[in-house]
C-alpha cells in the first residue's frame, strides 16, 4: 500500500455575492492511496480512518459476496469543501463537492484483480 498528499496551486474561490461563497473549480489539496490488486478473502486491507488535509477519511477495500472488489473513499473536513473518489480498475466513482460538515462517500466495485485507489480533495 502506498499513499500520496500533494497540494495543488492555490485556487481562489469565486464569489456570488458578500456573504456566499463558492468552492474553488480546482482542488486546493488531495490525497490517495493505491490499494493493490489480486484480492482474495486473506488479503482485504482493513479500513483505516485517519486524518487528511485537515479532515476525516476512511478508506479501504474488500472482498463482497459475489466476488467483486469493492473500494472505498469517505471524506469529511469541518470548513472546506471536498469530496471523494474510489476506483477499482476503470470504474471511477466520484462525489460531487460536498458541503462542510457533510460525509463524501464513493465506492466502486470491480474484479477482484484489478488496482484499487481511494482519494480526498479540499476546495
């Protein structure tokens, strides 16, 4: 398992007007994980919950009853806007920008052999 955090240019938020505001067009933060490939029951990462780019993720992968490979991304940051993204092979699960507060949650499903990936992002 590897993990990555990168931090992307500085975007500026456009404005609607004084008092709302609304997330930057492009990531201000992300990260990810690669999860790996050729799963079976014996080889499931646990999830793991743990701080990133000042939020909350919990992200994973395991085995589901009909074979497939199911990955999870779960992100949650207090004051920023985010969101989430789970792949497994070429099924790429995003969700859209989340307000603060509120749980971004992505799975997607796959053939057990395929890479998994779990990502966060900020606005």
């Amino acid at each position: 398992m590897s993990f990555a955090l990168a931090f992307a240019p500085h975007a500026m938020a456009d404005t609607q007007s004084e008092s709302e505001t609304v997330p930057a067009a492009t990531p201000t933060a992300y990260g990810y994980v690669e999860l790996g490939s050729n799963l079976s029951n014996a080889q499931v990462t646990p999830f793991t919950v743990e701080s990133a780019g000042g939020g909350t993720w919990n992200h994973g992968d395991d085995i589901i009853w009909d074979g497939r490979k199911h990955v999870w991304s779960y992100y949650m940051h207090e004051k920023l806007y985010h969101r989430a993204t789970a792949i497994v092979g070429s099924n790429d699960v995003s969700t859209a920008k989340t307000a603060p507060g509120i749980w971004a949650n992505a799975d997607a499903y796959g053939w057990p052999w395929a890479n998994g990936y779990a990502y966060w992002y900020t606005y």
